[in-house]
C-alpha cells in the first residue's frame, strides 16, 4: 500500500490537535475543533488552510500567453500582469480536465494554481497541448509542484494579518504598498523573511481572503506567522471540512463532483468563463452546439424543505407529483453552517432546473422535500 502524501504543513496540524483523513492520497486536516467552528470562523473573523497540496505550474516564455489562450477556456488577452483569472481546461469533448487560476505574473509569465488530484492529469495534458500546438521556441513548461506550496487565508479580518505578516510592497506583479492595497483578482510579488512569494487576493469561500504561495522550505514558518499575527482577530486553523462546507454555500464547483471530463462548463453554470467568442480552443465546438441547440441538464443548487439527515453525493433527485421519478443526483451536499438546513448541488434535467422548482432528494430510502434556489445558497454579509 502507498503511503499517503503530506504536506510541509503536516507537524504544525500534528501539533494543534489536527484530525487527518485522506484526501486523493494526501493525508489532510479535516478539521481541529469542529467544522461548524472552523466554518463559522471563516464568516465572521478569520481561518488559515492549508492548500499545499495543489499543484503549480509556470508557462514562461515566447508566446506564452498565446499559448494558454489556444489550450483554456477564458481569454487570457482579458488579463494584465498583476491580475489572477479563473478558467477550465477542456477535452476535445467539452469536458473539464481541471478547473484552476491562472496568475499573471509578467507579461510572458504565468502561474497556473491547479487541483491537487489532477497535478499529474494536467501535467500530461499541458504537454500533449504543447506537443500539438504551434508554438514559440522560447517556451518553457515546469512543473514546480514539488517545489511550492501554499496557504489560503479567508475571512472579513484577514487583510491587517496579512499586512502585518508580510509587511512592505510588492517586487512585481500589481505594484502595491501593501498587500491590502491588492484588489479582488489582483496578484503581487512580495518578500517573506528573504523568500519570494506570490499573493493573490482570491479564494474558495465567498469571503475576502488571500492565496500565498510559497517555497515548500518556507510553509511552516509563514503558517506560524499567520498564526501568531492572527491571535487578536480570533484567527483560527481551518481543516478541509470547513472549506467543503463554505464552498458549497457558494455553490463553488469541486472536481469530481460537479466537475469531470464528462461534464461542460455551461453544464456546470460556468459559461462566463468560458470565451467562446475568442478563436479555437479544446471543446469549443462541443459548446457553441449546446449554446445554439440548448443543454440537456444543469447544475442546480437546492434547499433542503424537510427536516432530514444532511444530503450527500450520489443521492437520487426526483421530481414531484403523481409520476415522480429519478430525475437526477447530488453531487455535493451537507448541512450549512449559516442557515442551519440540508443544502446541496446536483445535476437535473434543464426542464426542471429553475429556481423554486420543488423536488425531493432519497435520503436512506425515503425521499424528503426540497427546492431549487439561486446561486450563491449563501450570500455573506456585505456580498
């Protein structure tokens, strides 16, 4: 049997009470004191993730940008240097090889944030993408997923820990005084105790919040300054129970859930970042055919109506009414923190997929009452 991964991070979640599970081979905290805690946190202060398990690849160089504009969904023309955009890998099918941010960091420079359990996917794929594609002599492909890491820290409190942290401006990217100063979506290149590190002020949870990433050698110390500079806004250590509960909230997409290689962006309700209207890339012509004829299914989000256990992926979504049937599944689901209800995503037939449409989710065996809603489920105060 293989070992699980750990993260740089591993004895500093050793030493605060962290509880592990496995996490596609990585051997994560799931939690400290409780996910509602930790989660709550989030909403109201501040929380620290450890998020070193994602993966980091640079595409540098010649055509560089030209390059990721022809192999991703969105139109990285859209992006100045200093500025972070979410966007998809697609196959030739339309389905999601991974979904990511991709930082630009200079004007021939970029760094792509993916999936943990999709490093080695991607990789395969970038390079298939490289070997296929017209592209310039200058450029260069890395993987530095073994050489980085990186924390997410989340909440309405976190800019002045951050600030106090890493004090000073920035050495590239968006030119700031202060890491503060960063804008949603905005990226700089700042010093942390004599390292380069990258912060992009993005994030899995609805809240203000930052991305650092760092030298694998320089994790443990930058979570402990965290930590410490976080002490007088209640910062605490948030474990991957939190981040599912708070993403789902938002009805952020996680892969393989609401995202797989069978499933399109407009399927998943990510059409806006997807440039259909930018020239060929992988997928394009999959899309613009379910734009013109229309989709088949959606992603939808859902409250729970009855009282029940909280819902779960795979659970059958029916429709009601006297030929109620199997209609659909869930593909994420839980228990929201925030509103005290059952919650969840799924898959259901277009026909079906508007908000207040009621529906029922089996849960055990029985089936209980429930409702489309708007996306976000949740929408944190000030949003």
């Amino acid at each position: 049997m293989t070992s699980p991964k750990r993260t740089p991070l591993y004895h500093a979640h050793q030493k605060l009470g962290a509880r592990f599970v496995d996490f596609g081979g990585w051997e994560m905290p799931v939690h400290y004191s409780s996910i509602v805690d930790e989660h709550l946190a989030v909403r109201k202060s501040g929380g620290l993730f450890d998020i070193a398990h994602m993966g980091e690849v640079f595409a540098t160089g010649p055509g560089a940008g030209e390059f990721l504009n022809q192999v991703l969904t969105n139109d990285i023309h859209r992006l100045a240097v200093g500025q972070a955009q979410y966007t998809l890998m697609c196959n030739q099918k339309g389905g999601v090889v991974d979904d990511l941010y991709v930082y630009r960091l200079e004007d021939q420079k970029f760094l792509l944030i993916i999936n943990a359990s999709r490093i080695e996917a991607d990789w395969d794929w970038l390079q298939a993408q490289y070997d296929m594609a017209r592209v310039e002599s200058g450029l260069q492909l890395k993987n530095a997923s073994d050489d980085l890491g990186a924390v997410a820290i989340q909440g309405p409190n976190v800019a002045d820990i951050m600030d106090r942290s890493i004090p000073g401006g920035c050495l590239g990217g968006k030119f700031v005084d202060s890491i503060s100063a960063l804008a949603k979506n905005d990226v700089g290149i700042f010093v942390f105790e004599g390292t380069t590190v990258f912060v992009a002020r993005t994030g899995y949870t609805g809240e203000d919040g930052f991305e650092v990433v760092a030298p694998a050698n320089a994790l443990e110390a930058l979570w402990v300054r965290l930590m410490a500079q976080g002490h007088s806004e209640c910062l605490q250590p948030a474990g991957l129970g939190s981040r599912d509960t708070l993403r789902t909230e938002m009805c952020y997409p996680l892969y393989g859930h609401e995202l797989n290689e069978s499933t399109t962006p407009l399927e998943a309700g990510l059409g806006y970042f997807v440039a259909l209207d930018k020239g060929d890339f992988p997928g394009r012509e999959v899309m613009l055919a379910q734009k013109k004829t229309g989709l088949e299914r959606r992603c939808i989000a859902f409250i729970m109506k009855d009282k029940a256990a909280p819902p779960r992926p795979h659970y059958p979504i029916w429709n009601t009414g006297p030929d109620a049937q199997p209609v659909g599944k869930v593909s994420s689901g839980t228990r929201s923190p925030c509103l005290n209800e059952g919650i969840g995503l799924g898959y259901v037939p277009v026909v079906l997929a508007q908000p207040g449409t009621p529906i029922a989710i089996e849960i055990r065996g029985s089936r209980f009452k429930a409702e489309i809603v708007r996306k976000p489920i949740y929408k944190p105060a000030g949003k």
